[in-house]
C-alpha cells in the first residue's frame, strides 16, 4: 500500500483535533519512537489524549470524518508495519494513568504502567500483581492481551473493565463478559471498544513477602531475558503443554542473526531489534522460525506480539 497517506487524512480534520484535544496530535509521527521493539513507519496522525474527554473527543472526530483509528498503550508488544499507520493512532499514556484505591480493590486507567501499579499494590500489602513487575506494559494492553507472567494473569483479578466506544458511549464489562483466555480476551476481536479503566480485586499478603516475590522474578527475569535491547517480549505464545523458546531452540534457532535481526542467545522466544532493524526483516525472521518449527515438531506457533499498520498483503504469509 505505500507510505503515502491516507485520503482521509485532511488538515481540517487534523486542526479539528488539535483545537479541541489538550494533548498532542502529531502528524507523520515515527512508530519507532513509540515502540519497544524501535521499529515501525509513520503514523498518519498520532493523538495522546490528555484525559477522557481527550479520547471522546479523539474518537468522536475518528466517527465523524469515517477515518481509521488505531488505539495502542506504551507499545510494548507491538511491531509496526515499515509504512507505518493509516489514519490516526490513539497513545494511551500518562494521560490516562490515574489509580484509585479502596481497600483491597483499585481502579486504574488504561495508560498506567503496569510494573508501576504492581509496585503501589505491594507497598499497601495487596497481593495479586507480582507478576506483573516482570511486564512493561500498561494497565489497558495488559486488559486486552491478558497479561501473565510464571503462570498468573490478570484475568485473576479483573473484575470489570470501562470502555469508551466509537460512538462516544461508556460501557462496562464484568469479567465473565471480557472471554478471557490465554494471552487473549474479546476486546481483541473489538477494536470499535477502547478500555478506559479496569477495576482490580487484590488481597491481603505482608508486604514484606509480596516484595521478595517480585525481587524473585525480577532476578529471574535478568538471568532469562534480554534485557536492555530493543524487541517486544514473547514473539510467540506457548504451544499447548510446551515452551515456544524450547521448540525454537531445539530448531537450531537459538542466537541466529541476520543484518540487526537476532533470535536472542539468552531466550529463544525473543527476537531483537540490534541496530536498525526493518519491520520486513523482522517478519522474515518470524516466518523463518514458523517454518522451521513446523517442520521439525509439526507445531505452527501463533504470535503474542501485534502486527500492525500499512501492509499491501498478509504479512505472515
């Protein structure tokens, strides 16, 4: 499809935003400058809402004008398309990011730092997010994606989630209602639903324990993955009753490189970006392992990290 911009993408509508909007509309933004992995092309227009009324507003011109909207969080599980993004791109942040408590329960918006709130949440000796210091995304990401790290989730602790829809109407959701799943939930299949907030039911634990734990996958976490080197996570979810990382490494994988694409030495299920990497050779690479898994043990491993933006064909394909 090209780099060039979409015909929706008008300066009216785009002054339109930044009248209104109190945080920043961006135009031809680089993705790579809001992605862990540093890879990806321009947004047409990227919006970071300053607040609710931000985002209403944001998806209510989105609605209006018929343009595509994208809604991410602080990209940490994301790999952007070389053409970057049609339309206009909504960064849930700092914007968003308010947390408040009531006794063993929270309510956090979408845009808070996961790690952040898992923290908060052992200071006040409530148990039920240690695992999630181990995971660099936001609250909302965390919601969508069902987060989990050492066999928890946040599925375990959700008990409702608030989303703005496309039209300008909030909604709430309870858990049974969200089809939660592994690394899955059914806002995926409902991008028209952006989660504003999620209320989470914690319990009482000495903080004093509820810390050595994180410190303990923390530590595992150093020893076991690359940290400090662009990428986004997981590339692929686990098998059924396997590891993706065992099956790529017993493929022969582990530590491959091609230009500044590398299968990381430390785990297999981690692909990084070491220089400049294009989206297009990370793809190759992903394709790559695909194959070679399923030819060695039969298994077609499915992606945990998104790919999105401007494709002319199935990028896995």
């Amino acid at each position: 499809m090209g780099s060039t911009r979409a015909p929706s993408v008008t300066a009216g509508w785009v002054a339109l935003l930044r009248e209104r909007l109190k945080g920043a509309v961006l135009v031809d933004e680089p993705m790579s400058a809001h992605t862990a992995f540093r890879v990806g092309g321009p947004a047409d227009v990227l919006v970071i809402p300053e607040g609710r009324d931000d985002l209403r507003w944001a998806l209510e011109v989105c609605a209006t004008h018929g343009i595509p909207f994208t809604v991410i969080g602080r990209g940490s599980n994301l790999l952007v398309s070389d053409d970057g993004i049609e339309g206009v791109v909504i960064k849930i942040s700092r914007g968003l990011s308010r947390v408040r408590w009531e006794g063993t329960s929270l309510e956090a918006e979408a845009g808070a730092p996961l790690p952040a709130v898992a923290w908060q949440a052992a200071s006040r000796g409530l148990s039920g997010l240690e695992f999630g210091v181990m995971i660099p995304g936001s609250v909302g990401g965390a919601v969508v994606m069902n987060a989990g790290a050492h066999h928890h989730a946040i599925s375990a602790v959700v008990r409702q989630v608030e989303c703005l829809a496309a039209t300008g109407e909030m909604t709430t959701l309870d858990r049974e209602a969200l089809g939660f799943d592994y690394r899955t939930s059914v806002l995926q299949a409902r991008p028209e639903l952006v989660v504003v907030s999620a209320r989470l039911e914690l319990a009482p634990r000495p903080p004093e324990a509820i810390m050595v734990q994180m410190q303990a996958y923390l530590e595992a976490r150093r020893r076991t993955q690359p940290l400090g080197e662009p990428g986004a996570g997981s590339i692929f979810r686990n098998p059924p009753g396997d590891y993706a990382g065992r099956l790529i490494e017993q493929a022969g994988l582990k530590g491959w490189r091609r230009g500044d694409v590398e299968i990381s030495p430390v785990h297999a299920n981690f692909i990084v970006n070491k220089g400049h990497a294009r989206c297009r050779e990370v793809l190759e690479a992903i394709r790559m392992v695909r194959q070679a898994v399923q030819a060695r043990f039969g298994v077609l491993l499915q992606l945990e990290v998104k790919v999105i933006g401007r494709f002319a064909s199935d990028p896995l394909a």
